[in-house]
C-alpha cells in the first residue's frame, strides 16, 4: 500500500457503533512502522493481519472506556510526560526530533496522542478493577535481593492464546517457525496479544528477582539468542527471548531495588489480567 489516495475507502469492519475502513488499516500501518521499522519486511497479507488486529484491541479498549467516561481527554502535562517516555524508548532526544520523525513518515502527533490517552484509561481501568488481587511476597524478594548476585535479563516476550480449534503444541511450532522467518519482534507484532506486542515484545532489562520462579527457572536453561519453550501463565502461554544476560555483584540499595521489583511484578500481573480481560470482553 502507497498512498491511502490511491484506493477506495471502504468499511472493512464493525465492532458495535466503531466502524474499521481501509484508510484505518493504512494509518496503523505507518503508525506500527514508526515504533517497530523491521515490519517494513513483512508482506501486505502480514502487514494488514497485524494493523487490523492492533486496531479491534483499540476500538474494543475505547467501547469499554465509553462506559466509565464520556470523553477521553486527560492532563496535558502528564500526556507531554507520556509522550516523553515514548520518544525516548526508541531513541529520540526531544520532542522536536520525534515530531520531524513522524512527519517525515507522515504519521500525525494527534495519531501518538490518541493512542497513548487511550491506553492511559484502559491501564487505569485495569488498575481500579485488580489491583486488590495483586499478590506480591516482599519479604521473599528481601531475601532473595540479599542473598544472590543480581542477575539481568534483557527479554522480550510473546504471549499467545490458544483457541478452542488450535493444539498448544500446534500453536508454539507456528510461532517458533514464525521466529525464523521473520524475526521475533515482527512474530510478536503477528501473535502476541500482550501490550508489548506494540514494541516488538521488547520488556528492556529486567532483574531477576522481578521474575517469577516459575519463568526465572526456564530463563536458567536459555543462553543468549535463544528462547524459551512455552510457559504457561494466566491467561494464556509465554515465550521468552533471552537478548543478553549480565551479573553484578554490587552492594544494592535494599529499599530503592525493593520499590522498583514491586512496580515490575505489579505491572507484569496487570498486564496479564488486561490481557485476560480484553478477551473476555472480545
């Protein structure tokens, strides 16, 4: 697709009053390619599977918001700090380079505003809704942030669910196939239904103790390039790539490492119960 002018706008889709038309798809397009360029490889059929499917999980996402809200509008000084976190993440130094970058690939501010609003009532949603079922064990992550050398892992995740028609096993083989074809970033942007689809699956560093047991044992057998079989979680099946691994065997603040493995292992669990509810919802 070249130019959204050089084709008939049409309604593709409807998900209650939310219509999808085929200038939607071209938008999300440019949008996914500003945040993951690699998609660039990727053919049309892929390409169009991935924009359509990053577009449902947004209209669904702003119907349920529409029943707690009557407008989605939020303080412009926070949406400028969210922007900030943005730009950074992938690379950018300032506001005046993420915007001659978006422009350049003719992709509208307004467009990353939107979706960034959106996604900040959905994640409050999802916050009022569980975080009282949030089970975090402090004292075990003292101990452990004590009693081991701090160990990192650079991952990024793809988290699948299997359909009532489709074999777990089945499922992994498709994915794992999808890896050697195309590359991890771009298979999470094609199956993938957590958040971080949106970056590739990429979740940055990460200390192990923020880490479940669970995970952090298979994490043990992987070495560097290489990823882990399906886990099973909440919601769904995990697979994790291992991007680099590093040790430090320095003396840590308690406290500041304590607070900052919470806000992981919350995050992490309300991504899961936001996964698990975007699709019961769909």
């Amino acid at each position: 697709i070249q130019n959204s002018n050089a084709f008939e706008n049409k309604i593709l889709f409807k998900i209650d009053n939310e219509i999808i038309t085929t200038i939607d798809i071209y938008e999300e397009i440019k949008f996914l390619k500003i945040f993951n360029p690699e998609i660039s490889n990727l053919d049309e059929i892929e390409l169009f599977e991935i924009s359509k499917n990053s577009i449902i999980k947004d209209k669904i996402k702003k119907i349920e918001i529409l029943k707690f809200t009557e407008k989605l509008s939020i303080d412009e000084k926070y949406l400028n700090m969210m922007i900030e976190k943005t730009y950074l993440k992938i690379g950018f130094n300032n506001i005046n380079e993420f915007k001659k970058h978006l422009k350049n690939n003719d992709v509208d501010i307004k467009m990353v505003e939107r979706k960034l609003t959106l996604d900040a009532y959905w994640n409050q949603i999802i916050y009022e809704k569980y975080k009282n079922k949030i089970k975090i064990d402090r004292e075990k992550i003292i101990n452990e942030l004590k009693n081991k050398k701090n160990k990192f892992y650079n991952i990024s995740e793809i988290m699948f669910i299997v359909e009532e028609n489709e074999n777990v096993d089945q499922k992994y083989s498709l994915i794992k196939n999808s890896i050697n074809e195309n590359g991890f970033e771009n298979t999470a942007l094609i199956y993938s239904v957590s958040e971080s689809s949106k970056n590739g699956g990429d979740l940055g560093w990460i200390n192990g103790s923020a880490i479940s047991s669970q995970i952090e044992t298979k994490l043990y057998s992987v070495k560097k390039g290489e990823i882990t079989e399906a886990i099973t979680i909440p919601g769904g099946f995990l697979i994790l790539k291992v991007k680099d691994i590093k040790e430090e065997d320095v003396k840590i603040d308690i406290n500041k490492e304590l607070e900052k493995i919470i806000r992981i292992k919350t995050n992490e669990q309300l991504n899961q119960y936001s996964t698990l509810y975007i699709n019961k919802i769909k």
